[in-house]
C-alpha cells in the first residue's frame, strides 16, 4: 500500500492527512490515536468506503480511486461497530 499527500476533508474540516505511507507485502501497521484523530478515516480511505479528497495512492498495485472495485474484491474492513445482528 502506498499513500502520497493523501487527504480527507469533511466540509472544510481535513479529517485525515498522510504526506507519505508504504506498507511492503508482509509488513503490519498499528494505527493508534485519541478519538477524532482519523484512524477510521485511514482505514475506509485505504479500503475505499471514501475517497481521498487530495493525493493518491494504491493498495495491492490498485489506484485508490480508478480502481477501486479491484480492491474491494481483495480486501475487507471490519470495523469495531460491525453492525452485525444477533438471532435471537
């Protein structure tokens, strides 16, 4: 995965700004921070529940934004809310 310059802004609020990131094949990245500090953001930009709204990027040799049903078909993101219902 590689990010370059990539930004996410909410109305005029930037969410989530990362001037550069590659993560080799192998290598694990740990993402931790306050509340309201972008970690969610990160992570639906990287598997493209959003779009960077500055920069570029790729994950697996995808392009985050030309090519995004070629991630989604590789990737998943399960967030701490997975809204998932219980049967009863």
């Amino acid at each position: 995965m590689r990010l370059s310059g990539v930004t996410r802004v909410f109305g005029v609020v930037p969410a989530w700004f990362a001037p550069d990131l590659a993560i080799e094949r192998g290598e694990m990245l740990l993402v931790r921070g306050p509340n309201g500090a972008g970690k969610t953001t990160l992570l639906r930009v990287i598997a493209t529940a959003v779009s960077p709204t500055y920069g570029s990027g790729s994950v697996l040799g995808y392009d985050l934004v030309r090519e995004r049903d070629q991630i989604r078909r590789r990737t998943e993101l399960l967030g701490h809310r997975t809204r998932l219902l219980r049967g009863t």
